[in-house]
C-alpha cells in the first residue's frame, strides 16, 4: 500500500465516523499541526491528544462537519490531500466553507506529521453570533445609505 493509500484509508474512515480507523496510521509520536488562527490551533504529540484535541471537539461543536478530499496528491513520503471543510457551529447556528490543504508526512508507512493550511476567517465567521444588523451600515453604490 501506498502513502498516499494509507491517507485516502484515513479519509475513508473518516467519512464513516471511524476514529479508530483515522487514527490506525499514526505513529504514536504523530505530530498534528492545526492552522494558527483555527479554532484547534496547535500542535498535539500522538493520537490521543489529536483525538481528543481535534476530532472530539469537532465531533461535540459541529453539526454535519464534512472534510471533502477532491485530490490526494502522492509525493512519495509527503502526500497532500486538497479539498473543502464545511458544517454547522451548534453554538450560532452558523454555516461554512473553507477549502483546505493537508500535508502528511510518513515514515515507514505511519503519519509522523501533520499540517493544515486553511481559510480560517472562513471558519471563524460560523463561531461568531449573527449581529443582527440586517441592512444597517449598508450603503448603496452612491455612497448613500440603503
């Protein structure tokens, strides 16, 4: 198998809620980096703290929170995988659409590291409660209030 096997196995046993299956191909001093400015941001060291850092939490603040891989690019020991995060925050009710970057790197077969490159305002908008301003502050193309 592949690494690039082995990451599209995980996304795979990501799409059916299988954490024990995402986690299967992580050495146990994985490295996972979440983008700076994401609501996980950080680097967590081995599984449990991903599992519970990351996909717990995203499990118990997202509704329908979908990691859509369109291309897994296979780079021998680095593989990228390309696609679309999305979902609901339960605290605002609140809806997004980001597209992501993973870079995974493998040694021996088994991810030793993890980074995510995403648009985190994108992310950050659906945390954030509606203001409710509705059309106020708005300005037409003259300048002149709507």
């Amino acid at each position: 198998m592949s690494n690039a096997d082995i990451i599209r196995e995980h996304y795979a046993a990501s799409d059916r809620g299988d954490i024990d299956g995402m986690l299967a191909p992580f050495a146990p001093d994985v490295r996972w980096t979440e983008a700076a400015g994401f609501p996980y941001a950080g680097t967590y060291v081995g599984p449990d703290a991903v599992a519970a850092n990351v996909f717990a939490r995203i499990q118990d603040e997202w509704d329908d929170y979908t990691v859509a891989i369109d291309e897994v690019v296979d780079g021998g020991d680095t593989v990228v995988g390309i696609g679309t995060y999305s979902g609901t925050y339960t605290r605002t009710g609140r809806f997004f659409a980001a597209r992501v970057a993973h870079v995974w790197r493998l040694l021996d077969g088994r991810v030793v590291a993890f980074e995510q490159f995403t648009d985190t305002e994108m992310v950050n908008r659906a945390l954030r409660p509606s203001t409710g301003a509705g059309t106020q502050g708005v300005t037409t193309g003259s300048g002149t209030p709507a």
